[in-house]
C-alpha cells in the first residue's frame, strides 16, 4: 500500500484504487500502533475516489526528524576516500566501512526537506555537488520501520572532502534533501534485489546514470534503526536514510536546472530540479 500527503489531504493507494484517509494528522499515521493494519481498513470500509490530487503531492513527512547513515556500500567509501585524500581523512571512511558501530549523521528538519517536483538545492559555497538517492525508512516512535520511501542526499563533496569535521555543512542546508513521492507502507522488508536508479537530466539530456541494489547494502536496515534508537527518543517517529551505493564521475557536479529522477521501482520516481 502506498501512502501519499497532498495538498488536500492524505491518500492509501491499494490495488490501483485511492482511499482518502479521515486521520487528519500525518504525525498520528506515524504513531498509529499499527499502520499498515488502519490503512488496510480505510481501503476496505472506504469509497475509492476518482479525483487523487496527483498534481498537490507532498513530501511524506510532518513533523518528523530526518537522520542518515553513511558509507553503508563499498562505493560510498571508496568515494569519500578519494576525495578526502588530501585532507587525510582516507583512513577514517575506510575504519568506519569495517567497524561495527555504523555512520549515523543528522540530515534535517521538515522545513529543508523539498517534495516532488519542488526544487532541491546546491550550496552557494561549494563547486563539487551531487545527489544521493537513497532507500529511506519510515521508522515509528518504537522503532519499527513501517515504511519506505525514497531520499535524495543532497550533498556538496569539496567541503565534506575538505575536512570530515565540516560534514554537517556538506550535508545539512536549506533543500538539501528531498523525500518522496509516497511511503510504500508494508509488513515485509524490501527483497534485497530492489533496485535503485538514479539519472540527472541537463538540457534535457541525460548527463548522468547509474544504478545499484539493496544487496550492496552493507549493514541491514534493522541494524541501522537499533543504532539510531540507541538512548535517543522518536516522539514522532522518524525518517533514516541508508546511503548511496551511487557516486557520479568524480568530473561530475550537479548544476542549477537539472534534473533528477530516483526510481526505487517498488516506491515510484522522486524528480526535483536544481534550483
Ligand atoms: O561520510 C559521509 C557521508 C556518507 C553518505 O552520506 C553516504 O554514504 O550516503
Ligand atoms: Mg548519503
């Protein structure tokens, strides 16, 4: 089932049918004690409605914190040792690759989160800037993950390669991440041989395309949770993005216009333009 926030409200999508949802509040579904259950039942006693505002929809979140795990596929390292090699700091992607204990940084707030189709954007400071399409889970106050969505990790690598101290500021800016179009709300976990696409349109050219799968994935998404959750409390639940196993050339930076599509095919496609 698949969970969508518009403009007029928010909407289950099952079987190909839309049910508007009563609850009115998005942090509620969050903390409902069983989501996936509330919406079956909205699909089943509800009329399905023919007008779906699929031209009003939202970033799927309310008042939700975003966090984001790091150098969670053998690409993402061996990026970020490469461009930290000046810097010295190689040696600390690869240990925390290895160790147990995973990366788990702070990515943002609601209001620097961008919806589909809203503008994501690159800093003004920085001259290295990508995307980073990532599996995101939905994860509720007790720590159950209820739901996946999409994420884009916007990030600028010149000052995150500069000195691991500045990630926060390659990391944590206005429009520097993008959730959506839905929450793919399911009781099971995705298979391991979900893909992740990504491409980045110029001119209406495609500039950019790559493409990987969960089985990189070095840690599980369970994993990830019970380390967030560790002496840190959700009210609200919370978003977790699980890293990128994608890294464009290290010749490429984004650039204001483009386009970025992230397909999890499971989800849908999450499309914003460079602001
Ligand atoms: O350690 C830097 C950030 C890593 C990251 O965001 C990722 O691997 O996706
Ligand atoms: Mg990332």
């Amino acid at each position: 089932m698949k969970l969508y926030r518009t403009g007029n409200g928010s909407y289950v999508e099952h079987q190909q049918n839309y049910y508007r949802i009563p609850e009115p509040s998005w942090d509620a579904l969050v903390t409902h004690s069983n989501l996936y259950e509330y919406l079956r039942g909205v699909a089943a006693k509800g009329a399905q409605v023919a007008d779906f505002p699929s031209d009003q929809i939202k970033a799927p979140i309310g008042n939700q914190e975003v966090w984001a795990a790091g150098v969670t596929y053998y690409r993402s390292r061996s990026a970020r040792i490469e461009e930290s090699k000046d810097a010295g700091g190689g040696d600390f992607y690869d240990r925390v690759y290895s160790a147990e204990r995973p990366e788990l940084f702070f990515k943002a707030t609601a209001s620097r989160v961008a919806g589909p189709h809203e503008h994501v954007r690159i800093r003004s400071d920085a001259s290295w800037s990508v995307p980073e399409p990532e599996l995101t889970l939905l994860v509720n106050p007790r720590g159950e993950i209820i739901g996946y969505t999409i994420g884009n990790d916007m990030s600028a690598r010149d000052i995150e390669g500069e000195n691991p101290l500045y990630l926060p500021q390659a990391k944590v800016y206005d429009r520097s991440c993008a959730l959506g179009p839905c929450v793919l709300v399911s009781s099971e976990p995705l298979p391991t041989s979900t893909p992740i696409r990504v491409e980045i349109f110029r001119n209406r050219q495609s500039e950019f395309a790559g493409a990987t799968t969960l089985a990189g994935l070095k840690r599980t998404p369970a994993t990830l949770v019970e380390y967030l959750f560790r002496d840190n409390r959700f009210p609200l639940g919370t978003f977790l993005m699980t890293g990128t196993g994608i890294v464009p050339p290290d010749s490429f930076t984004l650039k204001s216009g483009d386009r970025i599509e992230i397909t999890i095919e499971p989800i849908g496609t999450l499309t914003n333009e460079v602001a």
